[in-house]
C-alpha cells in the first residue's frame, strides 16, 4: 500500500526520494508526492498514476543544499487519487506523509474547522499538518508542537513532518504502521520499508509502535511515553528482493498475512455504520436494474460465484455468474434492464475485457470490481469498485480474492438497500459480521503452526475434493484452484452434496477430502455428505468450530456466528495449506510452472 521516504542531508533530495519511492512500487499506489525545504523554502510536487509522471514535473528541479526532503505514494483509501488528495499535504508553512489511518480524523477535522482552518483534500492525514501549524502558533515550539500534534492522533500512523520554522529537522512517529530511520554518515534517511534505503544507510533503526521524535544535525532524539531513550541500530539486508517480502518466505505467504489489513481497507470509508457507502457510484446508477451477469476467470470467477449466492439471497436480485472465455461464444442473450459485472485483479484479462466489451455493445450497464486502477477492464467499465488490495506479486491470488469477496459482499448490501429488499436489522446484523472479518482473516502462530504440521500428511495420494455447501462450494472450487496452482497435485471443488453422483466412485484412503463445514450453514447436511466420505474410507481433513470425530486430520475454526466470517477463516486456512504442501514439495510458490499473473491472451 503506501510509501513513504525522508532525508536529511546534503545530497540531490529529488532523486533520494524518487528513487526510494521506485523502491516501494512493488507496495502498489495511484499517485505520488514530494515535498522539500531547503534554504528555507519549501518545494512540493504532486502527481496522479506512475512515478513517471512525477519524474516529468520535477525535471527541471534541483535541490542540492543541505535541506529536508519527505515523499510518499499514495494509494487511494480516504478520498479518490488526485493531486489535492496526493500526500504530503500542506498547511501554511509545513508539509506531512503519513501511512496508516487517523481513526478520529473527522473529530479533530470538525474542531479545526469549528477555528476557521480550511481542508483542501478529503484525507484523514491533512488533519495532522494543520493541529501541527495550531499547535505551533500556541507554542511557538516546532518540537513540542509535534509531540501534541501525536498525542491527539488515534489510529494507525507512521508520519513525518516537514516545515519553513525547522529548516533543518524531520519529525517523526509511528504507531501501527511501519517506519525506520537509515544512518550513513550525518545522512539521514526514513522510510517504510527498508528496500528504499538499501544501497544508501550502511544502518537502520525500525521505529516500535509509539515513538516518535526529530531527526537533525545527523543526529535523531527518539522518545517514547516515558521520555527521551536510547536505541541501537542494525546492519541493513543487501537483498532487496528478500527486503520487499518483508521477512515472509514468499510473497505468497506476505499476502496471506496482509489479508487483514487490505480488507480493512477496502471497507474504508464505505462500511458506514448502518449503511454501505460506495463513493464511485452514482445515485440512481442501478436505476431500472432488474438483474445482474457476472463474468470473470479462475479465483475472480469463485468470488463471482460466491457473490451470486449473496445476490438473490440477500439483496433479492437474480444473479447469474459465466466464465469469461465460456460467454465470449455462447451468443447469450442479454436484455439492457441486466448490470454486467466483471470482476479481475489485473484489469487485463483478455477473455474478461472481450465479454466486457460485448456487453457494453449490447447496450448493457456495467460496474467492474478491480484491483488496479486505470487497467484496461477499469477503463472500459461505466464504473469501478477498486478493492484496494495493494500489488499482488504471488501469482496464485490470495488477498485479491479476499478484497473482492468483501466488495462483491459489500455491494450486495448496498443494492439490497437502494432497492429496498432488505430491513435494517439485517443490514445492521451483516455490517456487524463485516466487521469481524479483519480479526477473522489475522494468522495466528498455532494455526500456521498446525497447517504446517499436517501438510507433511498430504503430499502423495490420487488427489484431493474440496467439498462444501452454498457459498462454501465456490470457496471449495477456490481452495482447490490453489493447490493445483502450486503443489502440482490434482484437486478438485465439488458441491458437497453432489459427491454421491459420480465423484464418490474414487473414495478410498489415499484420496483426501478437505471438507467445509461451517456451523452456521447446513451443518448437519455436509456432515452426512462426509460421512458417507468416511465410510468409503476416504482420508478426511475437516475444517469446522465444531469437533467432527470422522476426521483423520481437524483444523479448528473460531468464528461462528455468520457464515461470511466464517468463509473467511477458511478461506485463509484453505491458502495456508495448499501454500505449507507446496514448500514442501520444493515448488516456487510464487511462480508456479506454467502460470502467468496476468492473462493477456484468450
Ligand atoms: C488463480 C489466479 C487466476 C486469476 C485469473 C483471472 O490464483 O490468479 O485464476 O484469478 O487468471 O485474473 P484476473 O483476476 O486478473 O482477471
């Protein structure tokens, strides 16, 4: 997601910090800005889309005195990506990059206000800037200033802050998102990650939640709430591609951990408290809609799929999902009063793009659920709901899938409502489940430690069913795609219920069934389904809140009170295994044989 960069020094700043936010470009963004003071004045440049655009606005700038530099990319959460929304945003006399979410920023927004400050973006971060300029007014103390600025801020932040009344200083905090300080010499360099500074600090300190300081004279003074402290540095990794997986084995693995995080943020701003607000969509859009077509491939087709159960159950509208390559030449039949969708991580997949476009010359509305902004199926689409998800460089898709469960799930929501066909009490009941999902998707020790234990059970046999029921059917289908993808072992999804029509014919010990039984959907259904599993003595690995004394191997849930939360626990569990058997089976995780990430051709 974002990135931020800083330094303090003597060198070319504008290069310092466009080079360091190349660095950080794996982490995705929609647009990018610098800010420098130097000679005390202050210097800032914002751009829309790639670092490209920025490199072209600051050609003609140079900056090569001692000063203090910040940049930062942004990728869009509070606010669409424009250059007024761009970081670092600006006060009178200060400039500041933040990552991470201020939690009361409208609180603090509405008492600036109230004092006749004036906001020029949308942001939660603008609200630091401006207490940071009050509060210097008051105090006539840049330090202290700062350090009342933190002690007001709720949330997750890691920001720092420039200004024309400390010339010679970079302000810094960090609590909940990541930040460290890079040392050479006198030279001072802050960043995000560490890939941003490898090749320049010889050193590095990663700031702990709750720090914060100023950095001047090549000297930093760090304090935390007991006061002023001590810290030691570490020698900085030379690996950047090892640097940008953050410590995680693969980046497979770094996005199953972040699941978290990004489905928070796609529900940013738009899971309101009894209502679902979608910024890109305009009133009246889903005007004389009486249906909706889905089409998308592989893990978008599966949260196509799931949707589609959400559609007609929830938000009472019929429905129907295709494969994209499937629709392309089927000559379907489609009336105008239908809302295409589709749905695709890149943006770029050409049997998607090609069904999209045969809808749109069918006089079809259409809405596209994406992950990258700009991408040729967002440009092509009436409107695009971004899941923010941030890059996704593992080729099987992982927090991709996640964000747009939750967009699709969210959008359900948002129809129901403006159609009418859902109360209130049940909004209020889903936007409550909602809101356990972050919590639900976090990977604790014990569960990646079980996953990894078990795996060791599961790399020979003839082959894996993933079975569930309902909307754990298409999570079973997704399940199975991921370990086809990266061990090389056949897996199929099948709707738990359709077993005994054929596949059950292959059960025996050496064909292993990873059942799904939630408990608060049809329980008692897919238990008899694994049952019969069971007494044809196939190997069972149940996944379920409640013990199930059939299995050879069980994996516990913990969420069971709505069956979404619970899709969600699984589905993480479902990565984890498929990601813990392909370790061992020595295979590249994120770049499986035979698998591009981006399927440009039909
Ligand atoms: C599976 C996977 C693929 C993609 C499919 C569609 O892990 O990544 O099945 O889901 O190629 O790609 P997008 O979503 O980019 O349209």
């Amino acid at each position: 997601m974002c990135g931020i960069v800083g330094y303090i020094g003597p060198k070319e700043k504008k290069e310092i910090l466009l080079d360091g936010l190349q660095e950080l470009e794996y982490r995705g963004y929609d647009s990018a800005g610098i800010a420098i003071v130097e000679e005390g004045a202050l210097h800032h440049f914002k751009a829309v889309g790639k670092l490209e655009n920025l490199r072209r606005k600051t050609e003609n700038f140079t900056s090569s005195g001692f000063g203090t530099a910040i940049g930062h990319t942004r990728w869009a959460t509070h606010g669409k990506p424009t250059e007024l929304n761009a970081h670092p945003h600006l006060g009178k006399f200060s400039y500041v990059v933040h990552n991470g979410i201020i939690e009361n920023y409208q609180a603090l927004k509405r008492e600036l206000q109230e004092e006749g400050i004036d906001f020029l973006s949308q942001t939660d971060t603008e609200t630091i800037v401006h207490l940071f300029e009050k509060y210097y007014t008051e105090t006539q103390d840049a330090f202290e200033a700062f350090r009342k600025t933190v002690e007001k801020l709720e949330g997750a932040y890691a920001t720092l802050l420039i200004t024309e009344v400390a010339p010679d200083t970079i302000f810094f905090a960090k609590n909940g998102s990541p930040m460290l300080i890079g040392f050479d010499g006198d030279d001072i360099y802050f960043a995000s990650s560490d890939t941003a500074v490898i090749g320049k600090a010889k050193e590095v300190y990663y700031l702990e939640d709750g720090e914060y300081g100023y950095a001047k004279s090549g000297k930093v003074h760090l304090f935390d709430a007991n006061g002023e402290k001590e810290f030691t540095c570490k020698p900085l990794p030379a690996d950047k591609l090892s640097a940008q997986k953050e410590g995680y084995r693969f980046f497979m693995e770094k996005e199953i951990y972040e699941q978290s995080e990004v489905v928070g943020d796609a529900m940013l701003g738009r899971v309101q408290d009894e209502s679902i607000y979608f910024e890109e969509l305009s009133e009246g859009f889903f005007d004389g809609i009486e249906a909706i077509k889905i089409c998308a491939c592989g893990t978008s087709y599966h949260a196509a799929l799931t949707a589609s159960y959400l559609f007609e159950r929830i938000a009472k509208i019929r429905c129907e999902v295709e494969i994209a390559s499937e629709f392309r030449y089927k000559e379907p039949l489609l009336s105008s009063d239908t809302l295409f969708v589709t749905i695709s991580q890149s943006g770029e997949t050409a049997d998607t793009l090609e069904a999209l476009k045969m809808a749109k010359r069918a006089g079809l509305k259409s809405l596209t659920v994406c992950n990258v902004d700009n991408s040729s199926i967002v440009r092509e689409s009436d409107t695009a709901i971004l899941t923010r998800a941030g890059i996704e460089k593992g080729v099987a898709s992982t927090k991709a899938f996640a964000t747009q469960t939750m967009a699709l799930w969210m959008l359900v929501l948002y129809i129901g409502e403006k159609r009418g066909t859902i109360d209130k009490e049940t909004l209020c009941r889903e936007i409550d489940a909602m809101r356990h999902v972050p919590k639900a998707l976090k990977v604790t020790d014990t569960l990646h430690a079980r996953i990894h234990r078990l795996s060791k059970r599961y790399l020979h046999g003839h082959g894996f069913f993933f079975i569930g029921r309902d909307i754990f059917y298409p999570l079973a289908l997704e399940g199975a795609l991921k370990l086809k993808e990266i061990s090389y072992l056949h897996a199929e999804g099948y709707p738990a219920g359709e077993m005994k029509h054929g596949p059950i014919a292959l059960a025996d010990s050496e064909l292993f069934t990873i059942a799904l039984m939630p408990k608060t959907m049809h329980y008692e259904k897919i238990k008899s389904n694994v049952e019969e599993l069971s007494a044809r003595d196939a190997t069972i690995c149940a996944i379920s809140p409640l013990p199930f004394e059939l299995a050879d191997d069980f994996i516990p849930t913990t969420f069971d009170t709505h069956p979404m939360v619970e899709f969600f626990e699984m589905m993480v569990i479902t990565q984890l295994l498929a990601m813990e058997i392909a370790i061992r089976l020595g295979n590249d995780v994120d770049m499986p044989r035979n698998l591009a990430k981006s399927v440009t051709v039909e």
